[in-house]
C-alpha cells in the first residue's frame, strides 16, 4: 500500500492544498518533513489523510463521546463530529487521497462535507464517500459503509492497523508502551485479528459445561428406569395366560346369555304386537257395531232425494216472496222521504237569490274606499325606505364614532404601558451594570468553563481511579490468601481419593464380567423362550378343541336342516291349494259385482222423477240407489270371500316362519363351516410357529397332555440359575459404580486445583496491573490540576471574586446556564429598550391625528339624527290616516273577499237548482218501481200455492211405500246433506269395513308367531335372572380384559427399559469419553469470559511484537532491550549497560521513552503489515525531547526506513531535523486564520 497523493479543501485552517507525491522533488525523497508553526495545520494533513480513507481521525476519536459543542446560528454538534473539521464561514469541503491498493490498481478516495444550501450558516449536512478506480477509469458504487469496506479491503489495513503501521499520530508514542493489560490485549486483538481465540475460549468452556450436563442427565435417567426380576416378569405371564382361557370362556358366556336375552327381548315384541293387533281388531269390531244406525240413516236419506228438486223450487218462491214484499216497504218508505225532501229545497232555492243581490250590492257601495286605500298605500311604501336608509346612515355614523373613541384610548393605553417599560429597562441595566463584561464575553467565558469543567471531571476520575485501584489491591491480596488455603485443601482431598480408587480397580481387575453377562443373556434368552412356548401351546391346545366342538355343533345343525327342509315342503303344497280356492272365491264375487252392475245399475241409474219407467210404466222409482234382495246376494258372497282369504292368509305365515327358520339354520351351517375353516387355518398357524420355538423338539417327546407341566418345571430351573447370574452382575455393577464416583470427584478435584491455581495468577496479574494503573493516575491527577489553575487565571479578569469560581466548582452546569441566562437577558433587554423608545415615539404622532378627526365625526352624526327624526314624523302621519280606511287591511284583500262572496252565491244557486232536478227523476222512478213490484208478488203467489199441493202428494205416496213414516219438518234436515256427504258417508262405511277385516288377519298371524317363537326357548331362566347373570360376567370379562392390558404395558415396558438401560450405558460410557476430552481442553484454555486463551495468545503475539521492536530499538539505542513481564502483557527493559539489570519502562526518562516507544511503534507497524507491503509512514511530533547525540540515532533510523522502500514523512520543530531533512512541507499562516502548503527544496 502506497500514498500518492493528498488533496485538501476548507478543512480546519487549510484553504485549498495539494500534495503530489508522485512529483518532484517529492517522488524521489524517501524522507521529507512537514514543518510549520504551531497551529498551522500540519497535522490537519494528517487528518484528511484518515478522512479520505476511513472518515475518521486520531484527534476526534479521543474526543470524549456526549458533549456537545456549538455550531452555526444556535446550532450544536457532538465534540467527537468529524463534520466539526469544515472551517468556519465556509459552505463545504472535502478531503481527497490517490493510493495504490494491495492488488496494484490507483485509486481515488474522496470524503466531502456541506452546509445546507451550500451556504455558510446552513446546517451541517451528512458526509459523503465516494471511491474510483483510476487504473480502470470505473467509480465504485455503493452506500457509505459499503464503500469504507471496500476502501479497507483495498488499503489492506482497518483504522486501527493504519495508524500503527502507517500513521504515528500525535500524542501516541507512549500510550501502547505504558498502556494496561486489558488495553494492550484490547489493542493486540484489533492489529492481528486474534479476538478469535476469546470466542474459542468461551466456546470450549461452554461446550464443555454442554456435555458435563449431557453426562450428568444420562445417568439421571439411567437411575430413572425400572426394570422386573425374571421371577415376576414370568408369574406375569403366566398369569396373562391364565386370564385369557378365562377372557375365552367369559366371551362364550355373554354370546349364550345374549342370545336367551334377545329370545325373551323378541318374546315381549311379540307379545306387544298379539296384544296391539288384539287391541285393532276389538277396535275395529266396536266402530263397526257403532255405526249400525249411520247405515240405516244414509239408506233413509238416499230413499227422500227425489223430492228434493220440488222442495228447492216451493223453497226458492217462497224466498222470492220474501224479498219483494220487503222491497215493496222500501219503496213506500223512499217515496215519502222525497217528497219532504222537495219542499225543503224549494225553501232553500229563495233564500240563496236573496244572499246573492245583498253580495252584489256591497261590492259596488265599496269601490271609492278601495281607490283612496291604494293611494295611501304607495306614498306609506316610499316613506317606509326613506326610513330605513336614514336609520342605516345613523347608526354607521355612530359605530364610526365608538370605533374612534375607542381607538384613541387603546393607544393612550399602550403609551402609558411603554412608559413603564423603558423605566424598568434602563432601572435593571442600572443595577445590572457590573456584570456588563460578563455579558459581552458569554463566549470566551463559557468555553473556559468548559475547558475546566473536562478538566475538573478528569480530576475526579483520577482521584476514583486511584481509591478505587487502592481498595481493589487489598481485596486482591486477600484473595490471594484465601485462594491458597483452598489450594492446599483441594491437593490434599486428591491424595485421598485417588488411593481409595486405585483399591476398587485392582477388586474390579479380579471379575470378568463378560463372561457372566454373556451366561445370563442365555439364561434370559431361554426363559423368554420358554414363558413364550408354553403360552402359545396353550392357545394351540385351546384351538384344537374348539374346533373339536365347532365340528359337532356343524353336523348338528345340518340334521336339524334336512327336517325342516320336508316340513317347508309340505306347508308350501298346502299354500297353493288355498291359493287356488282364495283365487276362484274372488273371481265369483267380482262377476257377481260387475254383472249387477251392467244389468241393473245402469238401468235404474238413467230413470228420472216424474218419468214413466221403461219396464214397468211406474213414474216412482224407489230402487234408484237401494235394492235390498241384489245386496243381500252380494253379502253373501263377500262373507264366504273373506273366509277364504283369511284361511290364505294363515298358510302364508305358517310358510314364511318355515322358510325364515330354514334360511337361519342355513346361515348358521355356513358361520360353522366359516369358523371351523378359519380355526383350522389360525391351528395351521400356530403350529407353525409351536415348531420354532427352541424347546420344541425336546417338548414333542413328551405326551400330549403332560407338555405344559413339562415346560412349568423347565421353567424354574432357568430361573434359579438367572438368580445366581443377576447378583453377581449386581455386585460388579455396585463396585463399578463406586470407581466411577471416585473417578468423577478426582475429576472434580482436579479441575477445582487447576481453576484455583489459574485464579491465584490472575490475581498476581490483577495485582501488578492495578500497581501500575495507580502510578499512571497519579501522574494525570497531578497534569489536570496545573491545567485547573491555568483556567482559574485565565477567568480572573472576568469573574470579580474568587468566590464566583468557587461557586462554578460547587454545581458547573448550574453556573453555566446562569452565565448564558445572564448574557443572553442583558441583550435581549437592551434590544427591547431601543425598541420600546422608537415605539413611543411612533405612538404620540398617531394620537395627534386621531384628536383631529373627533371633531369631523361628532358633526356627521348629528346631522344624520335630525334627518331621521323628520322622516319618521312624516311616515306616521301616513299611517294614521291609511288606518281609517278598512281599518288598515289591504286594499287588494278587501276588493278579492268582496269578488269572492259574490261568486259563492250565485255558485250556490245553480247547485241548488240542479239539486231540485236530480230529486224530481228520483220521485218519478221510485213510483215506477212499486207499480212493477205489485205484480211480481201476485205471480209468486200463485206458483208457492202449486208447489205446495205437489209436495203433499208426494209426502202420501212416500209414507203409503215405507214403514217408517215421516213427516215434512223431519223430511227437509234430511234434504240439506249434499251427494257429496252421501259419498264420504259411504267411503267411510266401507273403510270400517276394511279396517275389520284387516286387523283379523293381522291378529291371525301374529298369534301363530307368538306359538313358534314359545317352541324355541332354550332354558327356563327368567329375563331378570339372564340379566343378573349378564351384568356380572361383563363385570368379570372387563377386570380381566383390563388386568391383560395391564401386565402387558407391563411387560412391553419392561423389555423396552431393558433394551434403553443397554442403548444407557453405552450413551454414558461414549459421553464419558466426550466430557474427559473437553474437560482437558476446557482445563487448558477454556473459560467463562475468553480470558483464559485470549492471554495466551497475546502474550505469543506481544512476544512476536517484542522481536520487531527490538529489532529498531537495536539501530535507535543498543542499551535497551524490551520484554514481556513472564505470565502478564506488562513490558519492562534490560539495560545492557548495568548488567543486564531488569527495570520497569516508567523509570525510563522522556527521550528514552520516546525512543523506546518510537521502536515500538515501528514493531507495530511491522507487525501490521507482516502480510503486505507498506510504502508509506507518516510521524506526528515527538522528536523535542530528544538530545542532539539521540536524534540523529533517530534520523539514521528514519534513513534506514526510507532504504527499506518506505517514503517517511516528519512532522516536527526541531530544528536540527528540518536543516537535515532537505525536503519539505511547509505549511504557513495567512490573514483570515488559513493556512497555505507549499513544497521546498
């Protein structure tokens, strides 16, 4: 990385620079200085240096953070701003450096700064970077952070780095030499990227506590399994087995006692329908007797119908009659109404010609009134505006006058307020007057205040600082003490331990374990075998005679088959002959039906009253709708009809029990055949798997019905010999367990002396840290108090008394803001003194001219009320005499209600004359009417008369044919029911009939039922006891059903805890291995906080350091040599010419510090660019307190850079380097506080 060049614009004093170092004489001088006088801007060069590439500087950065400093009207920055570099009275900068990147490319790095506006009171805006590859002639794009990454890439060096290795800034030659430990290991990270090894160090502490409690929640859980002996595991197993025969036999139960219970279940189903169809048919028997009487009252209503049509007619006349002897009354009684109605108008009509001459006579007698009226009224509607624009400019007249008056009071109101105003003013000037100075010096002041108040807060961290370090140093101490005490405990605890653990290895050595587990896994393997074996040759024997059983039970069910298979037979021959007998018994009573109705029925059907029959000649028809004999016949019939039927009826039901039974019996032949089909297989199965059990074979040898006692006594000789296995494992396991707690405490222990040891050197560290920091905050409480009392020199001149200083100390910031609230008061009332006179002044012209006017305005308004007054008189004359005429009503009014009035009358004279009119017709009618309606009444007379003979001689015929007699007030409720009735009279007499017949054979059937369902009980338990029985099997089969599932969670438990205690141990035995190996590591370099691992590779880094220091430290003064204090990052120095005596760096003197330093800073820089090239270094004063002899070591030194590659720059007073340096920059002060660079040679 090189520098090529530096451009500057309006930064700090420096107006417009540029420094090419690619030109003479600057591009063949490896060493040049930058000379000038103090405050010219040398080191501004410098920082626009850093600005360019990093927009940073050394100098803000050691600004302190949160204080704010002022800027442009009013405005504030905060003190560590670069922004604060721009230079007053300007509206932008910039600063601009050509490098050349780690890659070889030119680039062009540019930081500029502006104003709002670009002018130079605006406020200051945000920076901006920009970056250009000059090789390429390509701007690099991107966001601010972006491109500073980008810029730092190419540099190859971060902020830090730079100004270690490129640029020495002022100040900082000796920060790093006498820095503490945690800033030089703060430091050492940042130059050489090993802040690595801090989060390596947390990581393995935390990896390591990680699988510490991995380990620990393994064994938990390993205490956490439970496990069965052999012995319960088997009584479990046999007692599973036990349970299921006895689950088997219960299901059986509960299958045959449902079966009785839904046999008793269907019983009382029947019995119910026996009982409902019994209940129907009593029902239908009952409805059938009630209605006895409706069928002889509908034969008696269908033999009067053909009288109906004559009673209509006599009852239709008779209606007729009626009417028109009502309409006739109403008639009379109209006629007599219109004629008063007559009379009365006529009455009417000659008062209405009276009202209309009276209404026209009024109208003419009121015309000269309404002509006078509507003159006065004109003339009134003139005087009225008159009024009302005089009254307007009265009142504006008067308004203008109060707004006068009152206009003229407000400004004698505020005369007299500014009148007191510049006297309280100029009387707190008055008293005011001695701190005037204070007042036109706010800013030297508070800046001064300021300056002391850092000072007075550095101060009071140094004296903290040393109290603090003071304190730190005996708790320390104490520590110390505390810390080997617990040593000497923790190393005597291991002594012990360790020989009781060496005791259990050397027992343990002595069992081999492998041999015992390997025997009880056989014997494991054996029993579960066996437990498995004799369960399964339970359920084969089980099977086998189940299928015994399912094999008697099928030839059973066939027998049973065969016979009802004849039965079925025989009941359906049976069928078809009443089938048959059923079919021709119908056949005869539809022919019959049909033939009646063809022969006779139609015939009767097309007879009509009053006609001749075509037979017989006889005009009565009494056998239109009833013939006794022909529905005798049909009766009979019908009855013999329904005995068939029912007969039918029964055989069908007989048949289809048969039919059903048979298709039971069926169904039940194929579920045996299903089952024993399906057992046969399940036996096929389970011998199958019988045969590979390892006992089989020895098992087949014994007999059929001795193999489970066999397998019983197999059983327990496996058992007692895993017994003798298990307690010896157990008492290997108990010692192993034993090594493995003293493993862990030993583990434990040693850990505990390796923390404790490592926290004794901390504490050594802490404790030659904390010596050091109290000597290095002394020295800076003694520096901050000299600068305190230059300060309080400097302010004397402005602060009376000594004691204003003192009250400044006591509460700074209190007595700031009273300097600033003073300051800016006196202003701000001196500026309102100045302008409260010019306002005075402004205030007695106005009030002369507003006196004037009063005058004018005063007699403008009397004016307007005379004019007033006088047209209101003249308006209420006017209206008096308007008022005399109609009392004041409109004219216009007046003249329309006479118009009106007289238009009325004759209105309501021609209504009245039409009105006689229409009542004239009306009468004419109405006498019309009754003369029509007499004879209508003669006529209906006569036909009533007829009528009536009729019907009497056919009444005498009617009770001469029939038995029953009736007479007419009996005959006519009779008459009144529709055919309609008639028809659903009939419908519901049939359906009664139906309903009889219906409900017979349903009772028929159901009874036959009842007899088949009784012969097929199977016991003669009751419903109650079946239940009973019932209830407690369930009860049985569910404690045994839940017992199974029950030992067999347990049982899948415990296989399962057996196979996770196996997958355990070998978790915790791998665990154990990963917990030693970070244990070791974590013992090493782990810790909480990366302290542990981050000392050790600084303290490897600052000795690589050292090496490159030295290597300078040889061409600057071979009398020194640096080192690191063993165990700490502390430096001291040997003094090679005392004998190699080691002495602490504070006990160097100013120039040898320098040069030191200065060796350090060129190790630094070394270091820094280990892996790169740096052709550039820049150095920031220091060389002054060096004698004539060492600085010109120092320059052979710089010499020696320059032949190295590097171009050296020099920022320096001394005059003996400048004259030695031919090349320079000379940087000098102008008018206006700039600067101007120019280059000498």
């Amino acid at each position: 990385m090189k520098i090529l060049a530096i451009r500057i614009k309006n930064l700090a004093s420096l107006d417009d620079a540029e420094i090419d170092f690619t030109l003479e004489p600057l591009c063949s001088a490896g060493i040049f200085a930058i000379t000038g006088p103090t405050g010219a801007g040398k080191s501004t060069i410098l920082d626009a240096l850093c600005l360019a590439l990093y927009a940073k500087t050394p100098r803000y950065r050691a600004a302190e953070n949160g204080i704010d400093i002022a800027d442009v009207k009013g405005n504030t920055i905060k003190q560590d701003d670069v922004r604060g570099i721009l230079r007053d009275g300007t509206s932008s900068g910039y600063a601009e450096v050509d490098f050349v990147g780690i890659e070889g490319h030119h680039y062009i790095s540019n930081w500029r700064v502006r104003r709002a506006h670009n002018k130079a009171d605006g406020s200051l805006q945000n920076y901006e970077i920009t970056l250009k590859n000059i090789t390429t002639g390509q701007s690099i794009p991107g966001k601010k952070t972006e491109l500073l990454s980008e810029i730092e890439r190419l540099v190859g060096l971060n902020f830090e780095q730079f100004t270690r290795s490129v640029l020495l800034p002022q100040g900082d030659f000796t920060a790093f030499l006498k820095a503490g430990k945690d800033e030089k290991s703060s430091l050492l990270e940042k130059l050489t990227g090993t802040h690595i090894y801090s989060e390596i160090s947390k990581r393995i502490f935390d990896n390591h506590r990680e699988q510490q409690q991995h380990l620990r929640d393994l064994t938990i859980q390993r205490e956490g399994i439970l496990t069965l002996t052999s012995e319960e595991l088997d009584a479990l197993l046999e007692k599973k087995v036990t349970l299921e025969t006895s689950v088997k036999l219960d299901e059986q139960k509960i299958e045959d006692l449902n079966k009785e219970i839904h046999w008793h279940e269907q019983l009382i189903k029947i019995q119910d329908g026996v009982s409902s169809a019994k209940q129907q048919y009593d029902l239908a028997n009952n409805d059938k007797t009630d209605v006895l009487p409706r069928e002889r009252k509908l034969n008696q209503i269908i033999s009067v119908q053909p009288v109906k049509p004559l009673i209509n007619s006599l009852n239709e006349a008779q209606e007729q009659l009626i009417v028109k002897s009502k309409f006739s009354k109403q008639l009379d009684s109209d006629l007599l109404s219109l004629q008063k109605e007559k009379k009365v108008l006529e009455d009417v009509l000659e008062d209405t010609l009276n009202e209309l001459n009276k209404k026209i006579k009024e109208e003419e007698d009121a015309k000269p009134l309404l002509n006078e009226a509507k003159s006065l009224d004109t003339k009134l509607s003139e005087k009225t505006v008159q009024v009302k624009t005089a009254t307007e400019e009265a009142e504006a007249a008067q308004n203008k006058q109060e707004q006068h008056h009152e206009r003229l009071l407000h400004f004698k109101k505020d005369s007299d307020s500014i009148d007191l105003e510049i006297i309280k003013l100029n009387q707190w000037k008055t008293d005011n007057e001695k701190y005037q100075s204070i007042a036109e010096q706010e800013n030297i002041i508070l800046s001064k205040l300021k300056d002391a108040q850092s000072i007075l807060e550095n101060l009071n961290t140094y004296n903290s600082r040393i109290q603090n370090a003071e304190k730190e140093i005996e708790n320390q101490q104490h520590r110390k003490q505390e810390l080997e005490i617990e040593l000497q405990s923790h190393q005597k605890s291991i002594l012990q331990l360790q020989a009781e653990n060496d005791a259990v290895e050397k027992l343990l050595s002595s069992i081999i374990i492998h041999d015992i587990e390997k025997d009880k896994a056989m014997a494991d393997s054996s029993i579960e075998d066996i437990v498995s074996a004799t369960a399964h040759w339970k359920l084969l024997y089980n099977a086998i005679n189940e299928e015994e059983l399912l094999q008697k039970s099928l030839v059973q069910n066939k027998k049973e088959q065969e016979q009802r298979k004849e039965r079925r037979i025989e009941a359906e021959k049976l069928l078809e002959t009443k089938k048959s007998i059923r079919d021709t018994s119908l056949k005869i009573l539809e022919n019959t039906r049909l033939t009646a109705t063809k022969s006779v029925e139609d015939l009767r059907s097309q007879l009509k009253s009053e006609k001749p029959c075509p037979v017989c000649g006889s005009t009565s028809h009494p056998y239109t709708i009833y013939n006794p004999s022909l529905n005798l016949v049909i009766s009979e019939i019908e009855k013999e009809y329904k005995q068939t039927e029912e007969n039918y009826e029964k055989h069908v039901s007989l048949y289809s029990t048969l039919k059903q039974s048979a298709i039971q019996t069926e169904q039940t032949i194929t579920k045996l055949e299903t089952e024993i089909s399906q057992k046969n297989e399940t036996i096929k199965e389970l011998k199958r798997v019988w045969s590979e059990f390892h006992i089989y074979e020895k098992c087949e040898e014994q007999l059929f019905e001795e193999r489970i006692n066999w397998l019983q006594e197999q059983l327990l000789e496996q058992k007692d010999k895993q017994a003798n296995l298990i307690q010896q494992i157990q008492l290997y396991s108990n010692q192993k367990q034993q090594l493995d707690t003293y493993r862990t405490g030993l583990t434990e222990l040693s850990k505990k002396q390796t923390d404790t040891e490592n926290k004794i050197k901390d504490v050594g560290r802490k404790l030659q840290s904390l010596d050091e920091q109290k000597i290095n905050d002394s020295g800076g409480q003694e520096k901050e108090k000299n600068k305190l009392e230059e300060v309080k020199q400097t302010l004397a001149v402005h602060l009376e008394s000594q004691q204003l200083f003192q009250n400044w100390q006591t509460n700074p910031e209190e007595f700031a803001a009273r300097v600033k609230k003073f300051a800016q008061e006196w202003k701000v009332n001196d500026k309102q003194l100045d302008e409260k006179i010019l306002q005075k002044n402004i205030l007695i012209e106005k009030l002369e001219g507003i006196q004037e006017q009063s005058v004018n305005i005063e007699e403008e308004l009397k004016s307007k009320e005379q004019n007033l007054t006088l047209l209101k008189s003249q308006e209420n004359e006017l209206l008096t005499k308007r008022k005399a005429i109609f009392n004041g009503a409109s004219a216009d009014a007046v003249e329309k209600g006479l118009k009106e009035a007289v238009n009325t009358s004759r209105q309501t004279l021609e209504q009245k004359k039409k009105d006689a009119e229409d009542l004239q017709g009306k009468l004419t009618r109405t006498i019309a009417q009754i003369e029509h309606v007499e004879k209508d009444k003669t006529t209906l007379l006569e036909k009533e008369n007829k009528l009536k003979k009729e019907f009497n001689d056919w009444l005498s015929g009617y009770n001469q044919r029939h038995e029953i007699k009736i007479i007419a007030t009996e005959l006519l409720p009779l008459l009144e029911l529709t055919q309609d009735w008639i028809e659903v009279e009939k419908n519901a007499l049939r359906t009664i009939d139906d309903l009889l017949m219906h409900t017979k054979s349903i009772l028929t059937e159901r009874n036959g039922a009842l007899e088949n369902h009784i012969n097929q009980r199977t016991s003669e338990k009751t419903w109650e006891e079946l239940i009973q029985l019932q209830t407690e099997v369930l009860a049985l089969l569910k404690q045994n059903n839940q017992t199974i599932n029950e030992i067999g969670f347990k049982i899948k438990e415990d296989k399962s805890n057996k196979g996770r205690i196996g997958d355990l141990l070998h978790d915790i035995e791998k665990q154990s291995l990963i917990t030693d190996n970070w244990a070791k590591l974590n013992d090493i370099v782990g810790s909480a906080d990366g302290k542990k691992f981050r000392q050790i590779a600084q303290e490897y880094t600052l000795d690589v350091l050292l090496s490159y220091a030295n290597i300078h430290l040889e061409a600057l003064n071979k009398r020194y040599v640096l080192e690191r204090i063993p165990n700490s990052l502390g430096l001291q120095v040997i003094d090679q010419d005392m004998g190699d005596e080691i002495r602490t760096i504070y006990s160097l003197s100013g120039g040898e510090s320098f040069l030191v330093s200065l060796a350090l800073a060129l190790g630094l820089a070394s270091l820094s660019s280990s892996r790169m090239t740096v052709e550039s270094l820049f150095i920031d004063e220091g060389f002054g307190s060096l004698d004539p002899t060492t600085l010109n070591i120092a320059m052979d030194a710089l010499e020696r850079l320059q032949n190295q590659g590097r171009k050296v720059g020099v920022i320096s007073h001394v005059q003996e380097m400048t004259e030695r340096i031919t090349v320079q920059i000379n940087v000098s002060k102008q008018q206006s506080g700039k600067s101007k660079v120019e280059i000498i040679h």
